[in-house]
C-alpha cells in the first residue's frame, strides 16, 4: 500500500473544496498542474494556471480575492514564499486581502535539486508580515483538516507541506500538545511538525516535556508559559531561531534559557537526499541529542 | 505626435493644447491646485490628467453610490505616483470630500503620495511599487468572470516606464493567452522609459492577442473612442500618448 503524501492529500482536499464552495479558487504557477487537471476540467474559471510566472501567480491572487473569492496559491516554497515576496506582501496585505499559500519542498525535500529548490526561510520571511497563521503539519493526515479550517476562515494562511513527517498525525488545534511529560519545571522541548519523532527519540531516557505544534504562528505563548520552567528548546524543521523573538517575548518576565535548533543559514552545496540534510542540520535524532544533552550540561 | 498637425491650423487641436495648457476647467483645476497647494508637480501628473477625465466622465460606470457595488467597472491606477489628478477627479465626482486635498500627505490625511484603497472611497488598490496593477487587474478580471459578472470591465493606467517591471510582461502574456476579453490596460506613453520600447509599445501587447489603440493621449474624442474599442472576445490596450511641449 502506497503511503499518502502531505502533497497528495492537498490535492484531494482542494479538489473536493473546488467542488463544495464557489468561493474557493486555485492558482497554480505550473507546479502541480497535472495533479490538478481533474479539477481544472471541472472548474476552469476558478482552477487558473498562469504558467511559469509567480508575480502573475499571486497578483492574480490579490485580484481573485479583491472580488470576494478565496484563492488557495500553490507552488514550490522557494518560488511561491521567496521569489513573489513583494507581491505577497503587496498584492495581498497591502491590498487587505488574503489567500491561503501551500508550498511543497520545504527547507530540503529535493535535496538532489540543490540550492534554487531549498527554503528553509520561508516561515522567516512570512514572519515579517503580521497576522498571517503558518501550518506546519506533520503528517499528510493532518492536512485535510487543516486546509479545511484555513479555507473556511478568512485570514491569510501559509501551509508549508513536506516529504518529511512523523509516523503517525496529531490532530490538535494548533496550540502546544504535551506528548511526553517530565514534570513540572522539566526542560520543555517545543518541536513544530515534522521533527516531532526524531525530537521524541532524542531525549528518551533524559527528564524533558515534548510539546508539539503544527502551528508556529500564531504562536502559543500561553500554552508556552503554562508549560515552561526555566530551560526552553526549540525544533524547528526550517530556519533555525525562527521562532526564538516569540519565546523571549512570551518569557520576558522570566530568567529562561533557550536553545533554538533548525536549519543552518549555511549553504551546505551538497546534494544528497532529505534525509542525509536532516544530518548535515544536526536535526536528526542523533544530532538533536546531541545539542540538548550539551545545552542541559552548560545549565547545570 | 504630429507637429505638423497645429502648424498647418487644426484648430480643434490648438484649442485641446491651449486647454491643457491652462490646466483643466472647474471644478478639476481647482481641486487640482488644492491638491498642489504650490508645490511643483512632475509632469506625469498633467500626461494622466485627460485620460483620467475621460475615464470617469464617459466610459467607467462607477459612482460614490456604487463603490461596493459587485457589478460596477473597476479602475486600478497601476503608476500610483500619477495621485495628484487621480485625487482631484476623485473629489470632482465626489468619491472623496475636496477638503481632504488641503493636506495632502500631511500626518492625518487619508491621501499620500501613493494611493492606499483602505483610506480612500473609490481607489480600488493601493500601488505605487510599479508593476502590481496589471496583475491585479488580471485577477480581478477572472474573479468576475469566475463568478458570472459578465458586465463589468477592469481598466488598468500604466505608464511606459513602469512597462520596464517583467511583472507586467507575464501578466500581458498570460491575458491574451485566455483571451480576458473584460481587460482593458490603459498605458500614459511620455516617452520615459529610460531604454524606450523598440518597435512601439502597442506591439507588445498585440503580439500576445490582444486588441489596441494608439491615440493622442490630449484628444478626447480620440481616447473615448480608443477606450471603448474592446472587440469583446480578447483583452484591449489603450496606448495614449503625451509629449511634453505640445
């Protein structure tokens, strides 16, 4: 049995949306394009494909959305995040409109493709527009459910699909799920979709909480508070300290320390697969243990 | 442009130049020095001035009672900086109080040297970083037809300087392609472009399906004509061109 990807269960999720609400519209920039042929066949007006050009991409978003209907955009993360960034931040926020962004690729899924297909900054650069919610999920299983929320709503959503996931979905809310429970006042590891497993695997035996989330923004910080004692960690599967403002703010008035781990601003120039960048970032579960057996040493 | 044309005693032509000259009749001239409030203003400001006029006198059908209306004509000033006429028309039609033109891009005006749609009635998006307007327009234009507004039209003003930005090249392309036949783009030609447009500015439209229209961008009749020339199957480029000294 062939396993369901996060990118597959995305399409048939908006498929089956493009056939309940006439609101939804799709805007691809070739990416996925085949996938959605079903679709388009059914709902040419609202299923456009622009073609290789991701300014036109999102501009047609903002357009889509100034008459009141709900673009979902879709492409690769560097093309849709990285290269149409003004238009995001133009064409949709400046206009007071909104769409739904899914990216696939992540920060390294096709590694092999090297650097032009890499965005391990994309969440980092959401993060400078403000009100924007980023799903993260960690499993395809989390995936319709997601879209589906995010759809329904009317505020601007980034979901960021990936190859990478953990072996089971979590169906939480978005705020901080305790998976593994060490007391209170334990260190608290935070990890934010996919590295949950390897995140989990990575403290077996030490005296550390797991919370997970899929969704990084808008960030738990009550949840955060709730849970933290003095020592916080940070997964994240893209840039590492993305998130690290968000912890300091939400632990302002608290001595903490906090150790951000992701992936590195370095650019490796090796090829490979997902997995052995997983490595190279030191966020497999080896590496991970690593860092947060050092990190809970130095505080002793 | 064809110098010839007022030497050798075209009157309706010398009569359009002298009125330009003096800037427009009341109310626009008015609101426009309100709004220049004895500043210099570019020359851009007065090269938008008549296809403006035209637009909200003769073709959009838009009114401060329809702003929010599904089914009324859309006008995106894609060269957000061409504000100055764009805000006087506004005011003359009654879209914005002409009291707002007293302090324009003061600390509590609604009006800034780039329009913002979220602070000012009838501005139906916020520009100024050019090249955004034509994929709006795009957009906007397929989110009506998706949803089976068949009547109204999205007309979009650029200049032939902002044409440099490739934004508006994919947006060209991909609309003659689908043949948005409810797009109209609308390009001020005052010859700024830093490398010109080899070949004509229309071509690069008309190469890519669409329907277009150079005219003198003074001459209302001509840009009346030039404006409501869509053929209703593909999109329509309007090249009106301005020199200055004329």
């Amino acid at each position: 049995m062939t396993m369901t990807t996060m990118r597959e269960a995305f399409v048939d999720a908006t498929t089956a949306l493009l056939g309940e609400q006439p609101r939804t519209a799709l805007v691809l920039a070739d990416i996925s394009a085949a996938a959605f042929a079903p679709a388009t066949g059914r709902h040419p007006d609202r299923v456009l494909n622009v073609g290789i050009r991701e300014q036109l991409m999102m501009g047609v978003a903002g357009g889509l959305a100034l008459t009141g209907l709900r673009p979902i955009v879709h492409s690769y993360a560097p093309f849709l995040v990285e290269r149409a960034y003004e238009q995001i931040k133009l064409d949709l926020d400046h206009q007071g409109v909104s769409a739904v962004l899914v990216g696939i690729g992540a920060s390294y899924d096709r590694a092999a493709a090297g650097r032009t297909h890499l965005s391990p900054a994309d969440v980092a650069l959401i993060d400078t527009l403000a009100g924007w919610t980023v799903h993260v999920p960690g499993h395809a299983g989390e995936v319709p459910a997601l879209l589906r929320a995010t759809v329904a709503g009317d505020g601007p959503a980034y979901l960021r699909l990936s190859t990478l996931g953990n072996d089971r979905p979590r169906g939480t809310d978005g705020s901080l799920a305790v998976l593994r429970d060490a007391g209170p006042g334990a260190p608290l590891l935070v990890a934010v979709g996919p590295v949950l497993d390897a995140a989990v695997a990575a403290v077996a035996g030490l005296g550390v909480t797991v919370a997970y989330t899929h969704r990084p923004r808008p960030f738990d910080a009550a949840g955060l508070r709730a849970l933290a004692g003095t020592e916080v960690i940070l997964v994240e599967p893209y840039l590492a300290g993305t998130s690290a403002r968000l912890v300091g703010d939400a632990l302002a008035d608290r001595p903490h320390r906090l150790l951000a781990l992701g992936v590195s601003r370095e650019e490796l120039r090796r090829y490979g697969s997902a997995a052995d960048h997983t490595r190279w970032h030191g966020l497999d579960a080896a590496g991970l243990r690593r860092s947060v057996s050092d990190f809970l040493a130095a505080g002793r | 442009m064809d110098f010839n044309l007022q030497a050798s005693g075209m009157t309706i032509m010398t009569a359009t130049t002298r009125a330009a000259e003096a800037g427009p009749p009341a109310p626009l001239g008015p609101l426009l020095e309100r709004v220049r409030a004895g500043r210099e203003f570019g020359p851009n400001v007065y090269s938008t001035l008549d296809v403006l006029r035209v637009l909200y006198d003769r073709v959009l059908r838009i009114t401060p009672a329809t702003v929010d209306d599904p089914d009324r004509d859309r006008f995106l000033l894609s060269k957000g900086h061409a504000v100055a006429g764009y805000y006087a028309v506004l005011a003359a039609k009654g879209f914005v109080p002409a009291d707002w033109l007293d302090d324009q891009g003061g600390p509590d005006s609604r009006l800034g040297d780039h329009p913002d749609r979220l602070l000012v009635p009838g501005v139906e998006i916020g520009s100024g970083s050019l090249g955004h307007g034509l994929g709006l327009g795009a957009g906007t234009a397929l989110g009506l037809r998706a949803q089976g507004l068949t009547t109204p039209r999205v007309y979009v003003l650029l200049g032939d300087a902002e044409l440099d930005e490739g934004s508006n090249h994919e947006a060209i392309a991909y609309a003659g392609a689908v043949r948005l036949a409810n797009l109209t783009a609308v390009v001020i030609d005052n010859d700024s472009a830093s490398h010109g447009w080899c070949g004509g500015i229309a071509t690069r439209f008309t190469v890519n399906g669409w329907t277009a229209a150079t005219v003198d961008g003074r001459d209302h009749d001509a840009l009346y004509a030039a404006l409501t020339g869509q053929d209703g199957n593909r999109p329509h480029v309007v090249v009106a061109v301005v020199r200055e000294g004329e």
